[in-house]
C-alpha cells in the first residue's frame, strides 16, 4: 500500500450486530435492514502507506467485506463531491435503483455500492463493477463533466432484498484516477 492512496472499505454483515469501523477510518454511512438482519456499512481512510490490514469489529460470521485502493482522490477534507443517495431497503427480486446525484466538480468518481441478503450473481449494473461478491458490489466510473448522474440500476440473479448507496468522491487536481488497485479482505 502506498502513501497518498484513498482506501475505501465496505463492510454486510447479518444478524444486527454491533460494529466498529476499522482504525483511523471515517463512516460514510450505514444502512440498516431490520428485516433481513442485515447491515452495510461504508467508510474510508487517506492511506499513509504504513497499513497492513483494515479490520472491521464485530460478532458475527455473516460478513464480507472488501477494500478499494484509489488513486487520484483529494488529499485532504471532506472527500465526498455530492450528496449521497441511498436505497433502503428494496424487498424481493431486483433491480435496485440508486436515484441520481448532482457532482459539483468535473471529474468526480461516481460510486455505488450496494448489498443483497443472499448470493447469486451480479448482472448489469450501470456503473463498471469493480469488485463483485456473492453479497456486495463495488461500482465506480469517472463523470468527466459536473453535473447529474442519472439513476444507476443494478440487477442479480435470486429474489433477495438488497440495499445500496450512490456517492461520488472529488478529484485532486483533476481527472480521478481509474485505475484501481484492489484486495478482498475476507472477514470471519
């Protein structure tokens, strides 16, 4: 991991449980399905190069969780360029719609992450998949110019309940990057 990376971590877990965002990272949001006991959770952390893992606290074996190095993300203050939208919760077979954002700077890095209770695979998503498991997804795409990003739809195959956020994240001194670096840190 090198310095001056934007780590972006995302975190389902099952069962309602308590949970503690891992060292030195900021919660972006947390989404709450009392219906299906299952929780996301979204936060991130400016990389100082000195980071080995990314550990989540919690009591529950029903987790995954992933990691998402960037690149070419702000350096300093609030990070996120829109305000969020969120889906919450969206019962039986798909699609999930996240409802459009308004990016304030040319070259925002429009993300969306969402969760599903159960597995299966993930189908056409509006956004590039950039990390894809059985019970989350990480979506994320350069928006050149400012301005809406329209709804962003994602489908999978089952029938589970699913939840998600749109965001987007601002650029330094230009164009995100969009090349990523990624890991999947699995969570027992």
């Amino acid at each position: 991991i090198a310095a001056e990376q934007f780590a972006l971590l995302g975190l389902y877990t099952e069962g309602n449980v308590a949970v503690t965002v891992p060292t030195d990272c900021t919660l972006i949001t947390n989404l709450d399905d009392a219906n299906t006991d299952g929780d996301l959770f979204l936060a991130y952390k400016r990389v100082t190069g000195s980071e080995t893992e990314f550990a989540w606290g919690h009591a529950t074996a029903s987790t995954e969780a992933l990691v998402k190095l960037l690149t070419g993300v702000v350096t300093s203050g609030d990070p996120e360029d829109a305000v969020r939208s969120t889906a919450n919760p969206v019962y039986g077979a798909g699609p999930i719609t996240l409802t459009s954002i308004t990016t304030a700077t040319d070259g925002a890095l429009v993300c969306g992450y969402v969760c599903r209770y159960g597995g299966g695979t993930w189908s056409s998503p509006s956004l590039t998949s950039r990390i894809s498991q059985a019970q989350e997804i990480l979506m994320a795409d350069v928006q050149a110019t400012a301005g809406a990003t329209g709804n962003k739809t994602v489908t999978w195959t089952g029938s589970d309940n699913s939840w998600g956020v749109l965001f987007a994240l601002k650029p330094a001194g230009g164009v995100s990057s969009d090349t990523f670096v990624s890991w999947i840190q699995s969570e027992a």
